[in-house]
C-alpha cells in the first residue's frame, strides 16, 4: 500500500490510499479558510457521560446534488475536497469536525485525565480529537457492496492505517470506524465514504460493554465475548454467514429489525490485531454481508456500519473487536422510528424476531441468482 500525503487549502491533512505506485500532482486551488471551530464537552453527571457541541456543524453542505458533491473528485468548474482523481480510497481531515485536531497538547493530556470526576456537576472542556472522511472510490454511485474485493482489502489496510497513527495523538482514547448508508439514517452526503472519530474518551457504549464483560470475568474468569460467539454458534439459528475465520450473527437479543454482529473466530482487541489469515477472509465476508443488504428489499437497505475496537489503553485484555451492522428498515417501505421508549428511555422494543431477520438474510440471494 503506497500513502501520498498532502493539504489541503485550509492546511487540512489529506492522504491517498493506493495499490499500485500512482503519482498524484493535483492541487487544492480553491481560496478556503477553515471555519471557526466551537466544538466543546460537556459532563452529564446523572449518566456519566460526555455530550459533544459543535454549533459550526449548522453550517455544513446539506444534501447536495452529484453534480454538486463535494465528495468527488475536483473537475473544472467545480472543486471539491479531493484534488486528484487517480486514487483508489483517500482520507481527509472533516471540514466540520466534531471533534477539533490541533489543540495543545497539554491541554488534552489535562483532561483526557479528568473523566469529568473533578466534583463540579458542571464539568466541560474543550472537545479535543479527530474526525476524518473515508472516500471508498471515486464513484459517486457504488456502494460500498459494489466494491472489488481488492479495494475492500485497501479500504481495511486504511482503517488499520488510521486506526494505529490516530491512537498515537495524545488524549485521544478510543477509534471508531464507521459508515453510514441512506438518506434514512441521516446521511448528508451521498456519494461512498465512511468516517472515523478519535474520541478524547471512551464512549457510553464501549463503556457499557466492557463493564459487563469484566463483571462477568469476574464471576467465571472467563471472557464475555468469546462465549457469546461459542453459545451463538452452538445455537445456530441466527448465523447469517460463517467462514474458518468469520461468523456473522443476528444478537439474540438484537435491538434493530436487521442487526447483525460479524465477529473473527479468534479474539483480538482491534483491527490491527488481525492476522493474515483473518485478514485474507475479511473482504469476501463483507462483500457477502452488505451484499444481502443491498438485495433485501426492493432497493438498498439504508445502515450503519460500525468497527467496535477496544479503547487505546484501557479493557484491551477482555474486549473483542467485531462489526454491527445494522438498518432502519422493518419491512417494505417501513422504517424503525425510534419513539418514546427507546428515545426517551433506551428501552428497545424489536418489530422483527432475530431468528426471523436471520432466515431472512440468509435466505438473499446472490448477486445474478434469481
């Protein structure tokens, strides 16, 4: 894998990700000034967790057209975030962050620490971190289960990539890789790509799973995630997919309609930690899994996609790394809309079993089978 890093016009980091030795001269020629940044966290005592605000977020491009997309490569009459054309996968620097790239040091070291425990219930700090966009191709109409397996192979050396140079920035606590899929769930802008937050603290989520996992060790000595994958496939119903490396699952207790987890057989804390052989099966278990999303219904189903890597420096020795992947959508034509229960409560209320969404995802056909 050949890295070309270079900047863009506001002084944002952007690097291409390339197979082959490509040679990349196109420059940032548009007369940008980065916006002024007001991301900031504040503590929320009663739930023990951090809020980010980033209030220049309002002013973000908004469902533009694909002539407009800012996404895609910059042609005449229409620059864009990406100077050059010839790249396979590139990264950026998000130009709306929620997380701010830049500030001191010290000051994310100070209160990386803090956790908001100081005794002030009103506890907030600046929202330190790093925000970056993955452009899987320039193809602004491919979806991610479009892809050769040779770029979803570039695409994971990418999320590894950025998973170990981002873990390296001081104060920052944990890397989540992500995409979202579908004007349902949210998405601004519509051309592939994925992004990745480097988080100044462990989310609410990796926080919960790991203090089941280590009161569970507690109680058994044993590891939470490693018999959660061996009591689902002993069981067997909810198996979706399943290679020497890889099982994919729908939870038994899944939250979504269509949820489904893809764990490696062997236990590692984060993409990184893959080994050759996990990592030579990976791109065909991807293009197999999002493959029966896209064939689920009438039309691709809308998702979110997530890597769950453990935290930088803490729950390493009992999380395990897997994707979940997840839609909106319960039948056709009708979304999951989350109402007061879940909203107001985060109490799940599941229209779809999970042996049900299983034998339905299992049963997709393969692309040309009809």
């Amino acid at each position: 894998m050949k890295k070309t890093s270079s900047r863009l016009a506001d002084g944002r980091e952007l690097i291409y990700f390339d197979s082959t030795d490509v040679s990349h001269q196109g420059e940032d020629d548009r007369l940008l000034s980065r916006p002024q940044l007001t991301s900031e966290l504040r503590y929320d005592p009663l739930l023990e967790t951090w809020v980010i605000y980033a209030s220049h977020r309002q002013d973000r491009t908004f469902l533009p057209d694909a002539t407009h997309c800012p996404l895609c490569p910059s042609r005449p009459g229409h620059l864009t975030e990406v100077p050059d054309d010839r790249y396979e996968v590139v990264v950026f620097e998000n130009r709306f962050p929620a997380l701010m790239t830049g500030l001191a040091d010290q000051v994310m070291q100070r209160d990386a620490l803090s956790h908001g425990h100081s005794g002030d219930l009103l506890t907030e700090r600046g929202a330190a971190g790093r925000c970056e966009v993955v452009c899987f191709t320039a193809d602004h109409d491919a979806f991610f289960a479009d892809l050769s397996p040779a770029r979803v192979d570039l695409v994971i050396d990418v999320l590894v990539d950025r998973t170990v140079e981002l873990a390296r920035i001081p104060g920052v606590e944990q890397v989540f890789c992500f995409e979202n899929s579908g004007s349902e769930i949210g998405v601004t802008q519509s051309h592939p790509h994925g992004q990745i937050y480097a988080y100044p603290f462990i989310t609410p989520r990796t926080e919960r799973m790991l203090y089941a996992a280590n009161s569970y060790y507690r109680r058994t000595r044993r590891n939470l995630f490693e018999d959660v994958l061996a009591a689902e496939r002993s069981d067997g119903s909810r198996i979706v997919l399943a290679t020497e490396q890889w099982t994919c699952f729908v939870p038994h207790a899944a939250r979504w309609p269509f949820e489904v987890h893809c764990y490696p057989n062997r236990r590692v804390p984060d993409l990184a930690g893959l080994d050759l052989d996990q990592r030579a099966e990976l791109p065909e278990v991807l293009l197999d899994l999002y493959g029966r999303y896209s064939r689920l219904f009438d039309r691709p189903a809308p998702y979110i996609a997530g890597w769950h890597q453990a935290p930088i420096r803490e729950g390493r020795r009992h999380f395990a790394l897997h994707l979940e992947l997840f839609t909106l959508q319960r039948a056709e034509h009708k979304l999951k809309y989350l109402a007061g229960s879940e909203s107001g409560m985060d109490s799940f209320a599941n229209d779809v079993l999970p042996e049900v969404a299983a034998q339905r995802l299992r049963g997709v056909p393969r692309e040309g089978v009809a």
